[in-house]
C-alpha cells in the first residue's frame, strides 16, 4: 500500500531546484507523479504529487526540512488518498481582452455559476503586438459537470465576453 502526497513548494528561482525536490523524493523511495511549476515574478512555485511508501514519510519530511535551510519552502496539503478521475465534459478556453482589474473575476464568476471546475489555469500580461497595448490572455483546461454541454457555457461566456470586449474560445 502506498501513500499519495501532495505538496507545495516556493522558492526565489534559481537552477537546481527541481533536482533538489526530484532527489529528497527518489532517496526517500517515493515516485513524483504529478506537478505543474512556473516561474512567477523572480519566484519558483510549485504543486507536486508523491506516491511513497508509509514507513519511509518521515524520512521525507527530513528532507524537505533540510531543504528549508536553503529557502525552499514546502507545505504539505494533502496526504488522503489519490482521487478518482472526475466525470464530466473536458473543455479548453482561451481569452483575450485589453487588460483592466477584474477580467478573470468576471470569467470565474460564470464558470462558478454552471458548476465548472478549473483544472488547469494560465494568464499573463503581454505587449498587444498591433497597438501595444496590455493585453491579458488566459488559457484553461476546465471539467463541466454532468449534465453542461459546452455550447450552453459557451453562450454564457460569450454573453460575458461582449460585455467585456473580450475574445473568448470554448473549444470542446
């Protein structure tokens, strides 16, 4: 029987830094199956999932507290056991509007509303490669529960969109 960990982590980037987690993991006995990781604003972020073996937790939790001492902080956020797969429609979105406060609370807001889970979420702030102008752009993998078809949420997003001036893509 194994354990499933999930874990975050944060550091100030700088290389070496995933093969210092990759190796705690691996001497440990535990198998890093999962992650997703970016570098934002200077900083290294981090979400990683861990399957190990129950007697050998502790040992990794050693050395994750050996790895506080060079700045890398890691938090344990679940030790439950892995969950099944979810049901539901798998959908891609991608959005651009001239950027201004509030764009993503406006999206979320009617993702929210029709019960949609965010799986996977990107955004940035780029250069508008015409105008020059800020534009935010946002890519995401979302899970629609049973029951949503992707044209009905396309409409609603569409209906925000115009609202906004903003291009939205649901490709189911």
């Amino acid at each position: 029987m194994t354990s499933h960990l999930v874990f975050t982590v944060i550091a100030q980037d700088r290389p070496g830094l995933v093969d210092r987690l990759a190796e705690a993991i691996a001497v440990s006995g535990g198998n890093w199956v999962e992650s997703s990781m970016a570098r934002l604003g200077g900083e290294f972020a981090g979400i990683v999932s861990v399957d190990i073996d129950p007697d050998s937790i502790g040992d990794l939790h050693e050395r994750f507290d050996a790895l506080l001492t060079d700045g890398i902080a890691i938090t344990l956020r679940s030790d439950a056991a892995r969950a099944e797969a979810p049901s539901g429609y798998a959908a891609h979105l991608d959005l651009v509007s001239q950027d201004h406060p509030g764009i993503l609370r406006q999206i979320t807001k009617v993702l929210n509303e029709h019960n949609v889970s965010i799986e996977h979420l990107e955004t940035a702030v780029v250069q508008g490669s015409m105008s020059g102008e800020k534009l935010f752009k946002a890519s995401a993998d979302l899970r629609l529960p049973d029951g949503l078809g992707p044209s009905e949420l396309g409409e609603a997003l569409q209906e925000t969109a115009a609202d906004m001036m903003a291009d939205i893509n649901l490709i189911d």
